[in-house]
C-alpha cells in the first residue's frame, strides 16, 4: 500500500507510480532537512586561540599577528554563535588578577626593579621603550602615587628568570602595566642588564644628615620626592632602637634635644611616631598624619646611635714634625 491504495499487477499503476514518486521525493526532502537541521546544531566554529593563558594586550605586536585557530564544538541545544570577522585582543581580566607586581632592591616598596609574578616565576620587564608612562602605570598599580623615574641597564641590579616584557608603549593610563601594549608576553630579545626600574614619590628613605658622623645626625625621611625632617616628639627609646637598627648603626641610641637649631628651610614631614617592638623599620610605625608641616624648625630630632663610628682627623704639623692623632668620639 502507497498512500492509501493498493496496487494490483492487472490494473493501470501509472497514476499510482507517480503518486509513489512524490511520496518518495517528499520523504527525501523532509529527511535532508532533518539531517540539515542537526548538522546545524552541532556546527562547527573556528574561533582565535591566544597562545597565553592570560590575554595578550590590545594593540600589541603579538595581538596585531594572525592567531592560531581552535576548534569548538557549539551545544546542539544552543542557537550558532556569531563571531567577529576580525581576532579579539584576547583581554582577561580573570587571569590578570594571578599576576603580582612588586620592585625590588630600591630600598623600599615604592622603587627598584619591575617584577611581575606570573606562573610562580618572577621575572623582569626590558628596559626596550621604558619610560615615564610606563613607570606610571607601575606606580600607580602599586599605590606609590606618580613617577619620578624610569630607570634601565639595571639600575637596580640583574634580576633572574624569566623577561616577561619588552617594547613597553602605555599610554600611562592602565590600571594594570600587564595591560599596556608590548611586543607580546614573554617575548622579548633583551638580558638582565636591561631589566628596567622605577622611582615612585611615595618612595621612603632615612637618613642621618651630619658632618661629623655616619650613624648620630639629624633624622630625615624622602617623602614625595623630597628630603624632610622627622620631628621629636615623642620618639621614645623604642622608636629611636628601630631607626638605629634600620640604618645598621646598632640596637640603641639616644634622642639629643641639646643641640643648635639648623639652618634653611624643608619640609617637615612627620611627628608623633611611636614604634613598637615588633617594627622591624619606621614605615609602619604609628604616627601623626605626614604634612608638609608636621612641627617647628626647634622640634626637629636628631639621634645618635650606639653604633655610630669613631671619626679620625689626622694632621701633620711640618713646623714640629709632630703627628697629632685626634679621635672624636660620638657625643
């Protein structure tokens, strides 16, 4: 039976061969449209592929190349993607928060070498187009508010491992030094002694300003790109043992409030500190608010440590022939 009729051998089967033949043609059609329908659902799409597992940035030598393709395989039960004629930049935001930055060698958090922390290696950035909006963008990303320098030839010493940058063009705007264009990650043709650096104006220094000695003085702090007193108040014994010990001028040492008021005029940046035992250097010791103007000129301090060195002064009177030796002791 085809469609209802029956089909005798003496019979006329001319209309009911024809009638058989768009049976037939009309299962054809709808069984190429099923078969249609199903390769539609499991397509194949040809999408970009990034070589690093953390997007390279946009406007990069590397992201302006052709891309390696990766084939996807799309959900039968999901309508065929649309994909751009063009290969994305490869930006995640994802994988960029694994990444670390930190400088290191400069003396504190906020200046020395560029390293980035990337697959549990730090390595370095080459020093190839560094410059002070690339700088910024560190500085930033590290809350060490601007840029005062942009260092190469590894101004703060070699790193190790790997180069992670090189051909560095921020605009100075980035949030992340990861995000500037580059000439791709990982790809460079540098050494370490290009490994480039930063100097950032919340970089901290401490210093003793004296003529006489390496270790009694005037206290100073760098703050804000500038050298500026510490004031003395109160600055106990426990602050005074961690500023000695930070300098490498021993475990102690004493506040001198006898001495003559110094000339010129600077900043005087902080009072009101008071460390603790467990401090291991001034930054993280409680204090007043830093100012411009924290105290008068007669409140700057000024320690002398019990490690300070014996200065020498030698003479020759050529009259007498006689050679004077004279040592001058620490206060």
């Amino acid at each position: 039976f085809l469609g209802g009729s029956k089909i005798t051998a003496d019979g006329d089967c001319s209309h009911e061969i024809k009638r058989c033949l768009l049976l037939v043609r009309k299962a054809m059609t709808n069984l190429d449209s099923i078969l249609k329908s199903r390769d539609i659902g499991n397509q194949t799409q040809v999408l970009p592929q990034c070589n690093d597992s953390v997007s390279e940035p946009a406007g990069s030598a590397a992201s302006e190349e052709s891309a390696p393709t990766a084939q996807v395989r799309v959900p039968q039960d999901r309508r065929p993607f649309s994909f751009p004629r063009s290969p994305p930049h490869c930006l995640s935001s994802l994988s960029s928060d694994s990444r670390q930055l930190r400088l290191v060698d400069g003396g504190g958090p906020c200046a020395g070498r560029v390293e980035i922390l990337e697959q549990g290696s730090w390595g370095t950035i080459c020093d190839d187009g560094w410059d002070l909006d690339d700088a910024r963008v560190v500085c930033r990303q590290l809350g060490c508010g601007d840029a005062l320098n942009a260092t190469g030839s590894a101004h703060f010493g070699a790193g190790s491992g790997p180069i992670w940058m090189d051909d560095l063009n921020c605009t100075g705007n980035e949030s992340h030094v990861w995000r500037c264009p580059s000439r791709g990650w990982g790809r460079h043709d540098c050494r370490h002694k290009e490994d480039a650096g930063v100097v950032c104006s919340e970089f901290l220094a401490l210093r003793m300003v004296s003529e006489d000695h390496q270790c009694a003085g005037w206290l100073e702090v760098f703050y804000s790109a500038t050298w500026g007193s510490v004031c003395c108040s109160p600055t106990d014994d426990i602050t005074v043992s961690v500023v000695c010990r930070q300098l490498g001028c021993g475990d102690s040492g004493t506040l001198d409030t006898f001495v003559a008021l110094r000339e010129g005029s600077r900043p005087w940046w902080v009072d009101g500190l008071q460390c603790r035992k467990t401090d291991t250097s001034l930054w993280p010791c409680p204090s007043n608010p830093w100012k411009y103007i924290s105290c008068s000129p007669k409140e700057e301090a000024y320690i002398s440590c019990a490690g300070d060195l014996l200065s020498v002064s030698v003479s020759v009177s050529t009259l007498k022939d006689v050679v004077r030796v004279i040592l001058c002791f620490p206060i």
